[in-house]
C-alpha cells in the first residue's frame, strides 16, 4: 500500500501517493481519493456535529480511503461508525486510516453495500458514488433507520443540468434544463427522485440541505417512515416552465405543454434551524465553510425561481448594474436573495417586470 500523509480538518489521513485534486476525479491507482471534496467532507462533519446527537450510528457504504468515515469518527462526538468499501484495497486504506487516528469507534467493513445494509439499520447512510446515485437508492433507503439520515452525492452533474437529456432521462425519469436554472433544476431532478424512491416504500423526506457545489449535487434528507409521510413530500414534486425567450419561468405541481422540465422536487431546500447550528470551526476550509453557510442561511429556497443577472442583461440589452445594488433594489421590492448556486446568480418571486424596473433603477442609481 503506498500513501501518503495528509491533514484534512482535525484528521490525519493516509492517501494514495497519485491522487486526484480537482474535478469528477479519475481511479488513478486502485483506491480513490479528491482532495478537492474536502469541502464536501467538511460539510458532512459540519452538519453531523449540529444535529448534536449523543448516538448516532453511520454507514459511510461507499468509504474508499475511509476518509469521510474516519473524519466522522474522529470529529463528530457519540458517532459510530462503519467504513465500508467493496474494493479489498480500499480496505486496506480504511484500516490504516482508523489505526492512524486510533479510533475506537470506527470499523472497517468490506462488501457490496447492498449486504452491508441488508444485514443491518442505521440512523445515518451515506453514498458518494463515482457519477449516479441512482442504482444504489434502494439499498441506502433500505439501512436508513426511521427518522435516519440518507446523505447523497451525485457526481454526474452534466446529465442532471441538460448536457445530456437522454441520460438524464434515463437515469432519473426527468428532463433536465439547459440555461440559467439548470443547477437549481438539476439538484431538484436528483431529490425528486430520491422522493420518488422512498414513495413506492411508503417513506417520505425532510430535505435538511442540499446543494450544488465544484462538479457535484449533495443532498441530505431525513427520512420519515409512513404512507402519508410519503404523499406529504409527493405532493411537493412538480415540473417548471422555462421560456428563454421571455425570460418567463413558472413551476406547476402538473405537467403540461409548458411545465415539461421535471419531475422535480418543489419543497425546501434547507433546514434553517439547523444550518444556524452549523460552524467551521476545525474545518479545512473555514472560509469556504463560512461563505457558503451564510448564502445557504439567506437563500430563498421555496419554489425554483432562480435568474441570471447576464440574463436580465442580454434580454434588455441595457447595460448591467453592479450586482449589489441590483440585490439592494430588488429587496425595496420584495422578497430576493443570492444563492449558492453562482455569484451572479439570484432568487425572487417578484413578477418579471418588477425585476426589470429594479435592474434599470439600480443602474441609474449607479451613474
Ligand atoms: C467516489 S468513491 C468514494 C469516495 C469517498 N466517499 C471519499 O469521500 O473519499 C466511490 C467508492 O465506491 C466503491 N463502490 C463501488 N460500488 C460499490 C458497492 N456496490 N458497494 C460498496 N462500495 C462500492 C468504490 O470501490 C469506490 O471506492
């Protein structure tokens, strides 16, 4: 086994020497790590540490290194862990990575999750696949404890926004969007199904936060157990409208001629209350930490109403006002937000003539 030593938040890891630092990644040896999901990882220690929990048993189904299962496991107190990967050289990582860290609270499994999660329940699960989720949703549903946590990352980010629509298609029962709205939409094709997937087994969700971030969708949900669980968040799936000739978007609850991008899920996004508790102390990147924390704790996240200031640009052809001002304008009006979605990226459910007054008013304002 050769690897190398890193620190990732309070954590000491041993990783393959070759590994990959940015992107969807590639297996460059035979165990996979990306340093540049730290942030992802970071997130997940975030969030577990908020729910303030004194039990909470973890299945990390699809560990490679075991560098999420080991970070849990060393950063997040009363958690127990199970780091499992079907690749026998991953487990060797696993167990080099727990002995590191002399963890007693972690340990190393390795077979088809599938087994794993047949075999026994447990309040959190979490699966981090190279591209879709889709063909392991069963499983993961299936080892989720009543009221436990699925923790979801979608790697195949073009299909989900409209780069591919037949695989998109395909995969998740849904067309995707190209455009302005195609990360919000897409993130919103990847719940939906996720909905969809707990409905046939009587099983609803409570998204706790989901998000867009590098090459990747992440959402996590709580899953709450029970037919009318199930038809409360199925009654929050839907389809939107996009003309990019009008500028005009709408979401509807049917679809129709217009409302054919979907199904998606047309529920919240985030757990206020528990992002409020969320805090990057220890993390490895405290400053993404807390600049992608504050725009998740301001978003609007109700129904997808996301626009593009270049949009609003080259739809009125009027030159683009500073995009501060735009939000401060658009604000006097009513109810809008950045997102984490992109930096000139915003949300508001103001009709579209009101957010075309707001952008003329803010250019003025600044000349
Ligand atoms: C993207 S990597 C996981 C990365 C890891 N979660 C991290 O944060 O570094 C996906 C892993 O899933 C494993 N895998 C693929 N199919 C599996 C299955 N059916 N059961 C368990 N593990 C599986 C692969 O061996 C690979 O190590």
């Amino acid at each position: 086994m050769n690897g190398v030593r890193v620190k990732e938040g309070g954590t000491e890891l041993i990783v393959p020497e070759d590994h990959s630092v940015k992107g969807p990644g590639k297996i460059r040896g035979s165990v996979f790590f990306n340093s540049q999901m730290a942030f992802n990882r970071d997130v997940n220690v975030m969030l577990l540490r908020a729910l303030n929990r004194e039990d909470l048993s973890v299945a990390d189904a699809m560990s490679a290194t075991g560098a999420r299962a080991v970070r849990i496991a060393n950063e997040v107190p009363g958690t127990h862990v199970t780091a499992n990967d079907i690749s026998i050289d991953a487990a060797e990582f696993i167990k080099a990575n727990i002995e590191l860290n002399g963890l007693t609270n972690c340990i190393p499994s390795n077979k088809p999750l599938g087994s794993l999660l047949a075999e026994k329940s447990f309040d959190y699960v979490d699966l981090d696949p190279f591209g879709s989720p889709v063909p392991f949703l069963h499983a993961a549903i299936a080892g989720c404890k009543r009221k436990g946590i699925l923790a979801v990352t979608a790697t195949d980010a073009a299909p989900l926004s409209g780069a591919h629509r037949a695989k998109c298609e395909r995969r998740y029962s849904a067309r995707p969007v190209r455009g302005h709205m195609c990360h919000e939409v897409g993130l919103r094709i990847l719940m939906g199904h996720i909905c969809r997937e707990l409905a046939r087994l009587d099983r609803g969700m409570v998204p706790l936060l989901s998000f867009s971030a590098d090459h990747y969708f992440r959402t996590y949900v709580t899953v709450e157990n029970g037919a009318g669980a199930a038809d409360r968040s199925l009654s929050q799936m839907g389809y939107v409208s996009y003309d990019t000739s009008t500028m005009e978007r709408s979401f509807s609850s049917e679809p129709d001629r217009d409302h054919k991008y979907g199904p998606l899920w047309g529920g919240r996004l985030f757990d206020r209350e528990l992002l409020s508790r969320m805090s990057s102390d220890g993390m490895s990147d405290p400053g993404r930490c807390d600049s992608m924390l504050g725009l998740w704790r301001q978003e609007i996240d109700s129904v997808p109403v996301v626009y593009s200031i270049d949009e609003i640009s080259s739809f009125t052809k009027r030159p683009t006002p500073r995009f501060g001002d735009f939000m401060e304008s658009l604000r006097r009006r009513g109810d809008a937000s950045r997102t984490h979605l992109g930096p000139v990226l915003f949300k508001t459910s103001l009709p579209l003539d009101e957010i075309i007054s707001a952008y003329d008013e803010a250019y003025s304002a600044g000349h």
